[in-house]
C-alpha cells in the first residue's frame, strides 16, 4: 500500500496541480460573500467530480459570511476523520490580474495557493487514493468555512459540532517547513477608543481633553501587560484619531493583537484592561474586542494522533517533527474542547498573507500519501 500511495500521488500530481489552479482563479476574499459563494458552488461542483455524490451534505448559510460546507463519505471501517479546511483568503478580487497563477520551476505562486487552498486540493486526492486503491480507511467528513481569516465567528459553532462527533480532526493548514503544528497560541483581538473633549489648540487650550494624549498614556500601560516568558505578547498595531493638528483630538482608538499560550493569562490580562484608566476625569475610556481563539496545547488524545502521523509518515520514508506557531487557526477551537487535533497537514511552502506566498509542488505526493496513510490509520484510534 505504501509504495502504491507515493507512486500514485506522483503519477495524478499534474491533476493535484491544475485541481489547485481551479481553485486560486476562483477568487474568495472573507469579506466578499458573492465571490465567496461563487467559489464554493464550484468547489462542491469539484468535490462530486472527483469523489462522486457525498452521502450526507449540508451548506449552512453564514448571511453576509463565507457559507460552511459539511459533506461526507463513507468509509470501509469504523469512525469519522474530520478534515477541517478554510476556502477564504485575505486577498481581494482582482488581486489574480497581477499576479496570476504561475509555475518557476519547483515553485508555484498564486493568492491563496499555500493558505489553504492546496491544503483542501491535498485531502481530496488523499481520499481518492484511498478509495482508488481499496485501502481500509474510516469515513471522511469535509467541513468547509469561508471566514477563517477573519475570526470564524460564524462558522465556529459548525466546527465544534463536527469535531464532537468525529474520531479525529485534521487541519489541512499549511505545514511549517514541512512540520506539523501542535501547539499554537491563542489570540485575543480588542479596540481601545478614547473620548476626550474638543477646544480649539491655540485659542482655548485648557478647555478641551486630547484622547490623543490619554491614548498615548495607556500604551505603555498596555503593552507592560505582556508577558513573554508565559508566551504572552501584545501590539498595539494601530492608532488613529483627531481631527485636526490645532484642534485638542476628541476621540482616539487604538488595535490591540494579543498571543498567549496559557489560558490562565486571559483573566490576567482582562483585569489588566479593567484597571486602565487616566487621571483627567473627563476622558472615557472604552474597550470593545474579544479573546478570538483560545490556545491550542496539546493533549493526550492530540499527542496520541501525532504518533500515528509519525508512524505514516515513516512508512513514506518521512520524518514528520512536531512545532509551535504564534498564528491561530480553527484548531484552536477543536483543541479547546479537550478533542483531538493535529494541525499544519496541508501543503509545503512558505509566504502566506504576502506577495511570496508560493508552494513546493514536489512535496504534494510525500504529503498527500502521508495523509491518506494516516487516515487510514485512524480506523484503529
């Protein structure tokens, strides 16, 4: 079986390839629902064309978000093996009309082709191979969402349900170098608005209150909350306010980005934020925003699910190491639950969010036989 899934992989990875450019040139940003709902029409338009009719299908509308697709195929053993995947990128359309689909050697750049679409593109054929080959493996439920990069607001509630009921998740993100994730920080996303009171700079300075000034006073509170020896880290990313250089500023906000890796600094860090406050009586000051995604560490069903990856991927000859990322993904919810998770399965590259963004082709068939081994595998979990 192991040599078949590699030589089949590298024999259909021209397929793999032009299965990922039909994705990429269906631009979906998060933020435009009818992109996003034209190109998940033709993802479920793709999915039947390579796996035929699902046995159970749901597409749940998200209103103005990225609508979740939840299909599933029967396996040839017992269990469920979630393959959790995002089609939204951070890219707007329009973006593909200078910088299109393009193949340099080893190398393939594209928006979106690393972040995740090809991670999508690898668990199709993994599955297909699995079937094509008759080899054992347990159901495959795909669920699909279209607002993983902006927070999965809407879609999170379909993750937690699906993941309950599967016997492990997958999260087809890219790897890191090749790497699993298995641990990754939570993210706490808060706006901090500052209300002050207007006067004229010149002609009535004392009458007026700058937010500005308060804002400018808080940093430093804010950021002194950090903790990077317990994996807690806070920017401030953006400040804006005013409305005029001789004008004190009525109003000022700032963006506040926080990482933490143990769940206890949530509370730390909330009562932090209540304590803020300036000494001038007239300034208000009010924060909005929420803890986004919890930490994913690991636990003993996820450590239990990341030995079985490594034993798939040495039946390949691969050696699959474990690391620990700063960005968050919709694991991080799975991993909350106390279920298990293993992260970063997707495709070999590097540059996500940046014009760099590109993928590794030649490393799709190593990756997609690995993940097909270790769904077969979990028939056994």
């Amino acid at each position: 079986m192991t040599t078949k899934l590699v030589a089949r992989a590298e024999q259909e990875l021209p397929g793999v390839l032009a299965d990922l450019r039909r994705l990429v040139e269906h631009e979906t940003p998060s933020s435009d629902k009818q992109a996003l709902d034209a190109g998940l029409d033709d993802i479920e338009r793709w999915l039947t064309e390579r796996l035929g009719e699902p046995a159970a299908r749901q597409r749940h509308d998200n209103g103005a978000r990225g609508d979740v697709l939840d299909v599933t195929y029967p396996g040839t053993a017992e269990g469920t093996v979630l393959l959790l995947c995002h089609y939204d990128t951070v890219w707007p359309v329009g973006t593909l009309a200078d910088w299109p689909f393009t193949v340099d050697g080893d190398r393939i750049t594209a928006p979106g082709c690393l972040d995740m679409k090809l991670g999508l593109v690898h668990g199709v054929w993994a599955l297909r191979l699995l079937r094509e080959l008759d080899v054992p493996h347990p159901s495959v439920r795909f669920l699909l969402n279209g607002d993983e990069e902006i927070g999965s607001l809407a879609s999170r509630p379909y993750i937690e349900q699906a993941c309950t009921e599967a016997t492990a998740t997958l999260v087809l993100e890219p790897s890191r170098e090749g790497k699993a994730k298995v641990r990754r920080k939570g993210l706490g996303l808060f706006d901090l608005t500052v209300h002050g009171v207007e006067s004229h700079a010149g002609l009535d300075p004392t009458a007026g209150a700058s937010a500005i000034h308060a804002i400018a006073e808080l940093v430093p509170r804010i950021t002194a909350l950090a903790a990077p020896e317990r994996g807690t880290t806070i920017n401030v990313g953006r400040i804006s306010g005013g409305t005029g250089r001789n004008v004190v500023a009525g109003r000022a906000t700032c963006e506040i980005d926080i990482r933490i890796q143990d769940p206890a600094e949530m509370d730390r860090i909330d009562a932090g934020f209540r304590a803020l406050s300036v000494a001038d009586e007239r300034i208000r000051v009010e924060l909005t925003g929420s803890w986004n995604r919890p930490p994913m560490n690991p636990n003993a069903l996820s450590e239990k699910l990341f030995e079985h990856a490594q034993a798939a991927a040495q039946e390949h000859g691969r050696v699959l190491e474990g690391t620990s990322v700063g960005g968050v993904s919709d694991a991080n919810f799975v991993s909350a639950l106390g279920k298990p998770v293993l992260d970063g399965l997707g495709a070999v590259g590097a540059g996500p969010h940046s014009r760099d963004e590109h993928v590794v082709p030649s490393e799709s068939p190593g990756q997609i036989a690995t993940l097909a081994t270790l769904i077969s595998r979990l028939r056994d979990f």
